[in-house]
C-alpha cells in the first residue's frame, strides 16, 4: 500500500512550506535588502506560473490550444476587461482552438 | 505590505469566477485519482491536507502509472517548493498564535495569493483568506464529486479550463509591473522556467525562476 505515505508526506510536507512564511516572519518587519527582494516576488512568480502553464508538458515544452488561451486573454487584458471576462474568454478560446484542432 | 481594506466578502466575490474553474479541476482529479487505484478517501484526505492542484496530479498520475511513492513523493514536494517564497510574501498578513497563522496559511493557494496582490509589493489578508476558503472548499467538493461521480461530468480540458489558469495569472502579472525593476524580474523569472522546463522536474523551474527577486538586493529603483 504505497498511498497512504504519499498522501501523508505530501500533505505534512505542503502544509509546512504554506506555514514557512506566516509562522517564521510573522509580522516583524523585513529587513531592508530583504524587503527589496520580497516585492519582487509577486512578478516573478506569476511570470513563471504564466509560462510553465501555457507551454509547461511532461518534461518538455508543449505548444497547444492554451496559447490561443492566453493570446486571446492578452487581447481581453489591453481592453481593459474585468478579471471574471478574462478568464472566460481565455477558457473559451483555448476550447474553441482545441475543438479545431 | 499592508493589509488594504479589503474585506473577507471582496475575497469571496473575487474568487468565484476562479472557484468554478478549480471546482473542475477538482473533479478531474477525484476522476483520476480513483482511476489511478487511489481509492476514495485517500484522494479526498489529499485535497484537504494538500490543497495543490497540481502537485496532487502528479502524485496521483506517478502512483496510477506505478512511479512508486519516492518519485511521486519528490514530484508534489518540488511542485509545491514554490509556497515557501509564495509564503514569505504574504507573511506580514498573519498574526495572533503560531498555531492560528499555520492553520490560515494553509488557505494559500497560487490563486487565492494571485488574487491577493495589490501591487507593489502589497497585498490584501481579506482577498486572501476570503478567495482561499472558497477555492477550498471548491477544491474538496469538486474532489468528492469527481470521486463519486467524475465520468459523467466531462473533461475540464474540453472545456478549455487548462487554458483559464493561465490567463489568470496573466492578468493578475499586468498590474504588478509599474516599475523597471518589476518589469527585469519578471522576465528573467519567466525565462529561467521557459529555459528549465525540458530540463528538470516539474515544479523545478517555477522555484528557480523566483532567484530573479535577487534583482531586488541591488539599491533602490
């Protein structure tokens, strides 16, 4: 029976990285260099979970329907639609191209 | 980094959209991880400890295509080596007992934290606790019904949810690029996972790519 320590390694394991943060900074103020680094933290995460979302496969970079997904959502982006049309119109494109395709 | 005045009810209304997608999500994986011989409570037990979509895909796919535990072990803990830099940005949210701030940190998710960012740096506790229980229980339940009853509700790939994702993040990335600074970090994070992703496992890049903050040791921009 191999599940049962997965599901228990994975979840001691993830909920320890979610607490790392929250449970070892608290609330104290970052120190200044450190500060400078954390504010770029939200870019460069959501950058990277852009990128390995559209193209990310099994060890390989996949071009697929979520890339007309993603260029109709930059389309929806410059004009300036709410989050919620975003996301419908990125789900709806990447159907419709993998319908097609 | 303040928490704005963003209410819990802001976060639930944020979330909704995003809920229905992982609620989708969730399903498909009950589907998979009953098809992948992981029973029906384990799967179940796993959305609501892990609460990571797509580490729990790779665990449950590994086991299903008999990987063994250590690499389905190794796959969901680097794919979710990302919540340690995740978690640290969204530090200054929590507060009161230890056990408290580990007990809400487990509501951090990559959409709730998304959703969250206010730019600059900045992020709001109410968008982040609000749109987290929400998604969480989206995520359980979704679980339980693709347990239950996945075959019959299709496949979110058909209905073009993997492409959903992410434009989300896309369009949460837009506002945080104000700044030269912000504009070189995000780049060179979205190159180093552009460049990794044939070369390591899954999860791999998205955790070297955020050594681009470093850029944030130089000065002031």
């Amino acid at each position: 029976m191999t599940v049962w320590p997965v599901v228990l390694v994975v979840g001691v394991a993830t909920v320890i990285f979610k607490a790392s943060g929250p449970v070892l900074l608290g609330r104290s103020p970052l120190p200044a260099p450190l500060a400078g680094v954390v504010v770029l933290l939200g870019p460069v995460l959501l950058a990277a979970l852009v990128v390995t979302q559209t193209v990310g496969g099994d060890g390989r970079i996949v071009l697929d329907a979520r890339l007309a997904g993603v260029g109709a959502a930059a389309l929806a982006i410059a004009a300036r639609a709410p989050l919620p049309a975003v996301v419908v119109v990125a789900a709806a494109a990447t159907a419709l191209v993998r319908l097609l395709t | 980094m303040s928490s704005e005045g963003a209410s819990y009810r802001d976060g639930v209304r944020a979330s909704l959209p995003i809920a229905a997608t992982v609620w989708f999500f969730g399903v498909s994986f009950g589907l998979l991880a009953r098809t992948s011989g992981l029973g029906a409570v384990a799967p179940l037990v796993m959305s609501a400890t892990t609460f990571a979509g797509s580490a729990q895909f790779a665990a449950a796919s590994i086991l299903g295509t008999s990987g063994g535990a250590v690499a389905a072990i190794t796959a969901a803990v680097l794919l979710n080596g990302r919540y340690v830099p995740i978690s640290i940005s969204v530090a200054r949210l929590f507060h009161g007992h230890r056990l408290r701030r580990l007990a809400e940190a487990q509501l951090i998710v990559d959409e709730s934290w998304a959703l969250s960012s206010r730019g600059d740096g900045r992020y709001a506790r109410g968008l982040l606790l609000g749109a987290g229980i929400v998604l969480y229980a989206a995520w359980v339940t979704g679980t339980g019904v693709g347990v239950v009853f996945g075959r019959a509700l299709g496949d979110p790939k058909a209905l073009g949810l993997d492409g959903a994702f992410p434009a989300l993040f896309l369009a949460l990335l837009i506002p945080q690029l104000a700044t030269p600074r912000a504009r070189l970090a995000a780049l060179l994070g979205g190159a180093i996972a552009l460049t990794l992703i044939p070369f390591t496992p899954a999860g791999v890049p998205i955790v070297a790519a955020s050594t681009a903050c470093l850029l944030g040791l130089r000065g002031r921009s």
